[in-house]
C-alpha cells in the first residue's frame, strides 16, 4: 500500500506515474468499477465546504497530488518521495499502457469537436490503441434515460479504462455516482481533453514545475478560473501552514 496523507480532511495518495498506471491496468485487467480523482487545491477547498464532496474524494481508489500545492504539502507533512502525478501526462502513461496490453479505453467528456480532435490525436500518437468508446455529453442535465443509455454503450464496448474530463469538481462527483454502473475504472482528468486535442495552451514546464500553473491558466482562461484561483489559493495556504504547525506541535 502507497503512503499517504491527510490534507485539510482529503487523503491524498503520495504515488507516482508508474505506479499509478500499473495499479490502474491492474484494476482494469481485473474488471474492477472504480474511479481516480486528480487532486489539485480546487478538491482540497471544494471539500471543506461540502461534505457531500468530501464523500466523493474518500470514496476515490485513488486521489494523485496533481499539483505543486500539494506535493509540498505532502514532502512537509513526511512523504520525501511524493511526486506530481499530473492529470493530462497521467492519461498519456496510462494510454501508452492501455496500447501495450491490449485494453480498451474510453473518452467521456468534452465538446463534439474538442472530443474528436483528442480521438484523432490519440490514435496517432497510439497507432495501436483500442478506443472503443467516445461521447461529449450535451451541456445540460441529461435525463435517467439518457444516462442509462451511455451506460449501456460504455458497458457494451468493452472499455476498461474510461477518462472522464468533465472539469473538477463536476467530473469526480460523475465517476461517483457511476462507480458500480460502470465497468471500467474510471479516471477524472480534468483538463486533459483540451490540452491533449490541442485546444488549449498547457503552461510551459517550468511553469508547472514551479507551481505557477495557476498563474498561466488564469491569464488564459480569467473569466471562468479568476475567482476559483484567487479566492481559494490565499485561503488554501493559510488552511496549508496551520495544518504543518500543527503536525509538528507537540
């Protein structure tokens, strides 16, 4: 079992790329249901307001520290090892994976043409790859009989592995509810369509390195991501320092 910690009342799983597509390919081989969520501080602070939320990300097989918060927080709290395990560069590991062993994958997520510029992509990257399965999901409520629909195709295409990018917390909250229905593990990634398909600009590494992807992506997209990074950030690093005091008060 992988160490982990507790942070701000959210496991957070102190992993790494190979193991994490290795646990991934052997739930998928082994038919398990069940979801990975990719943390960055967005979950961590979407938590602390909703304990509904809190319920999703502790029912999670996985929860990766997808961003630079949160391995800081992790190595400060005990686990030297941690590293970042980054939900677009987590999906190309795991497809590579997916390609070797022959498992089928699927896409949930996305706009129409977003969706099939990834598909497109993918399978050029992975002239192996089995996709079995892709749908972008319209941008409403679906109906009960909608949702039984895609879960009847999903379950009949015979995806193992299904990425789920219907942006954070949105996308955790749909593997949740899909866990048993679904008969695939399935993996939130977030942002990964767009960056994957080539329609959104990704920081440049040092940039994500650093921990300054939030910047970047704030200066891209301000009007929908301004109030989630300057709200939440400021307050995540208070929550963050009183927790470190904590620990290591006697």
């Amino acid at each position: 079992m992988w160490e982990h910690r507790d942070i701000l009342g959210v496991r957070v799983d102190a992993t790494n790329y190979d193991d994490a597509t290795k646990l991934i390919l052997d739930w998928a081989r082994a038919g398990r249901s069940c979801y990975v969520c990719c943390a960055a501080v967005n979950n961590i602070m979407e938590a602390r307001i909703s304990t509904e939320y809190q319920t999703v990300m502790r029912e999670a097989a996985l929860v990766t520290s997808d961003g630079m918060p949160l391995v800081w927080l992790l190595r400060a709290l005990g686990t030297a090892g941690a590293t970042r395990v980054y939900g677009p560069e987590l999906t190309l590991h795991v497809l590579a994976a997916a390609e070797t062993s022959g498992v089928r994958v699927g896409f949930v997520g996305g706009g129409n043409v977003v969706l099939a510029r990834l598909t497109a992509a993918m399978r050029r990257r992975f002239s192996n790859l089995d996709i079995a399965f892709a749908e972008a999901p319209p941008f409403r409520a679906v109906t009960a009989e909608e949702d039984d629909r895609v879960m009847r195709d999903i379950n009949a295409s015979g995806v193992r592995i299904l990425f789920v990018g219907l942006g954070s917390p949105k996308q955790d909250r749909w593997m949740y509810e899909h866990r048993g229905r679904v008969n695939a593990v399935m993996l939130g990634v977030g942002a990964a369509f767009d960056f994957l398909a080539g329609a959104k600009p990704q920081a440049p590494r040092w940039m994500q390195h650093s921990g300054l992807e939030w910047l970047f992506r704030m200066a891209t997209e301000p009007r929908r991501l301004w109030r989630r990074y300057l709200t939440q950030n400021p307050r995540f690093v208070c929550l963050a320092v009183a927790q470190l005091i904590r620990s290591r008060t006697p």
